[in-house]
C-alpha cells in the first residue's frame, strides 16, 4: 500500500482507501499508480523462480497468476469492502464462474434469489446443472423459503442486493445467519450499491462479488469482476481455478477500475441523489403503474434498505408502464424507449450517462416465460440506471414518449 509507511492504513476511512490504497510505488516514486503491460517476470535466481512458482516466495512469475497494477486494483477493493482479500477476474460473470467451480462439485447443492441477473441464474441454474450442481431458487425477500430450501448438501447461498431490476433489498445478516449454522457460505452480489453504500462483509457474508463493468469502472469503457474475500477462501480456493481456468483480469482494465475507484463515493452519491428525484417524479406519473427504487418509501424494504445502504437508495430504478395486456405492455414500453434523444437505450449500468433498457427482452431475456414471471420482469418494465446529466434534462428525455403514449393504437 502506498502509504504503509507513513500512516496505520486501518485508521483510514474507506473514501480515503479508494485513492491510496495499492501496492507499493516503483523505484521512480510515481504519483499515479503505474499500468505493467507484461505477459511475463523476469526472476532475480533459478531458485527464487521456484520458490514464487511453488508459493513459498511472494512475486510476479506469468500474467494468468498476477501482474502489480491488477494487484493494486484488489488491494484498494478489498480495503474499500473491509476483505482480507480480493481477486480480480475478465468479467463479473467470471467472478461467479471462479466463486461455483471452486467451491462446489457434483452433488452439491446453492439456493440463490431468484429476482437474480438473467445470466446468473442461467449459469447456475442450467449451465451448472449439467455437471451436477443442483440449485434451487427462491423469494429474494422470504426468509422462510431460503430456510426450506436448505438442505444437507447445501454448500452456498448466494444472493444479489439490490436485485437487478426490481431492487429487492434482502437482510444480509439474517442470511448470513442462515447459511452459517447449516455449515454453507453467504455470497452478496454487490454491484449496485458498490462499498460506497453497502459493505456485506461487516453483516457476516463470506463473499461479496463485483461487476467492475459496472460503477466501479463508471464511465463504461471496461469489463472487470472480482470477488472479496478471506485470505483463506482466495488464495487456496479462488486463486487455483485463476490460474487453470485463465479467467484474468487484464492489466489495463484493472488500470482502468483502479482509477474509477478514485471517484466512486462522489458518484455513486451524485447519482443516486438523481435516481431518487427520478423515482419521485415518475411515481407521480399518471402513466406509470409502479415505480422499483429502494429510497421510495413505498419501496416494500424501503426501512432495511436504508439500514444496509448507509441511508441511500442507489441509481439504478425500475418503473413499469400503464397497460392492459402484456403486448400493449411491451409496446408502450418499446415506445417510451424509442422516444428517446438524449438517454442511451443500453443494458449496462453504472456509467455516468444515464441508460435505460427492456429487461424482458434483453437482460433477461434467455429466461423462459414461467421464469420472469416468477422474479416479476413483466414486459412493462423499464430498467433505468440513472447517470450525471441534470434532473431535469433526463426527465424530459423520459417524458417524449410517456407523454405520447395516447396516440399508440
């Protein structure tokens, strides 16, 4: 860490980390932690090559194990999530695939939420299932069902918090709880309220996962994941299945994020403040049926979302269209979309422009019909994740086809 010579860096607080914390600067004392574009290290003796090769020496040996700038990247996450430990992958989706293939096998058994990402619950509930991991998925919100689904072999539980779209909020603690007295493992997909708002860890989950695509980076120009963790569960679980599956986080992305970090609390709070004047407006919308959004009161976590997420809602919000039937749905909200000038229609999030998308037909549009219906993505639905343009201005972009939308046939 760059200051761990001067000043205890657990005095710190965690917006302070998201700028220092990284491996020590180079023998040309940079200010901007340095980008290390090299597939390969030269070592210092034949011996010392083998001691690093073997774990018993720390150092650099091959790009697929470890590289100093995607270092510094888990370093300053993990400072910022409270982990021990962090360990970078290609993508989130990676992070996942590291996170199952090391700590489940064949008969294994993980309950996750079923208002999880689309391709989350793809990869584990058929990718996965091929090879015998069975899983089973429940109410994201029902304590009860994650406790009914437990089970002898039960070896994870896995949930995500806010759900992406809907935003359900599920108690992290209770959770927590539940996984460890059946002798399983909690992980907490963190990627909407990023350690800015939300730090699973101090509620006793075991694992916390990134999308460092998403607000980490912030800008959407890279993708990145990641999981934090003990030391323990990185280096003898995560950091084998790293160094035989490739899932690596390249050096300039991990550059990348390593920067976007620098700025995440002021805009993750810049943003959110946004998202909050947004769902207020739409609530109040005539031709908006509901509105998803954790700092609405009408939220129904609304009271343990502000306990877990330091008071903040987040940016990113659903909102469902006025219709009668689920093809007037999806055409009024086809609509809305088109209408569009100034917000991007784009399934991403977490990047300084405001996107908006339609979950049933891209996000989670893999899922079968029965599927969505159970983690309530109807074709109403408008996923909007809320950037750094004036209120005002993403207001009016919205209301070009909201207003409009009587003229539809």
């Amino acid at each position: 860490m760059n200051m761990s010579q001067k000043q205890d860096t657990d005095t710190l607080h965690p917006d302070t980390l998201a700028v220092r914390a990284a491996v020590a600067r180079s023998q040309y004392g940079e200010n901007s932690e340095a980008l290390y574009l090299t597939s390969g290290y030269v070592q210092p003796s034949a011996e010392a090559a083998a001691r690093r090769f073997n774990g018993d020496e720390e150092g650099f040996t091959y790009g697929r194990y470890g590289n100093p700038t995607v270092a510094s990247f888990e370093q300053r996450l993990a400072a910022m999530e409270g982990s021990e430990a962090a360990i970078s992958t290609s993508s989130g989706m990676a992070a996942i695939l590291m996170m199952c293939l090391a700590l489940l096998k064949s008969g294994d058994h993980i309950v996750c939420s079923q208002s999880m990402f689309g391709s989350t619950i793809k990869l584990i509930g058929t990718d996965l299932a091929r090879f015998g991991v069975e899983s089973t998925f429940v109410a994201q919100t029902d304590l009860a069902a994650w406790k009914a689904a437990l089970r002898g072999n039960t070896r994870l539980l896995f949930a995500e918090t806010p759900t992406n779209p809907l935003t359900e909020v599920c108690d992290i603690a209770a959770l927590a709880e539940m996984a460890h007295q059946a002798g399983a493992l909690l992980a907490v997909d963190n990627c909407f309220a990023t350690p800015v708002l939300q730090r699973p860890m101090a509620l006793g989950a075991d694992i916390v996962m990134h999308s460092g695509t998403k607000y980490l980076d912030g800008q959407g120009r890279v993708m990145a994941g990641a999981l934090c963790a003990s030391r323990e569960l990185v280096n003898e679980k995560f950091m084998p299945v790293l160094k035989t599956g490739g899932m690596t986080l390249a050096p300039f992305n991990a550059w990348v994020v390593l920067k976007g970090l620098e700025t995440l609390d002021i805009r993750m709070r810049a943003q959110a403040e946004r998202a909050l004047g947004l769902a207020r407006w739409l609530e109040a919308h005539p031709d908006v049926q509901r509105v998803f959004y954790p700092g609405l009161a009408s939220h129904p976590q609304h009271q343990l979302a502000m306990a877990q997420q330091s008071g903040i809602g987040g940016a990113v919000l659903s909102f469902e269209v006025r219709a009668t039937s689920p093809e007037q749905a999806r055409a009024r909200a086809f609509h809305v979309l088109d209408a569009m000038q100034m917000i991007s229609l784009s399934t991403n999030l977490g990047d300084t422009k405001t996107l908006a998308a339609h979950p049933a037909s891209t996000s989670h549009g893999r899922l079968t019909e029965a599927q969505r219906q159970s983690a309530g993505i109807g074709q109403g639905l408008i996923r909007v994740a809320v950037g750094l343009e004036h209120l005002d201005d993403i207001q009016n972009d919205l209301s070009r086809g909201l207003s409009s939308l009587d003229t539809l046939k």
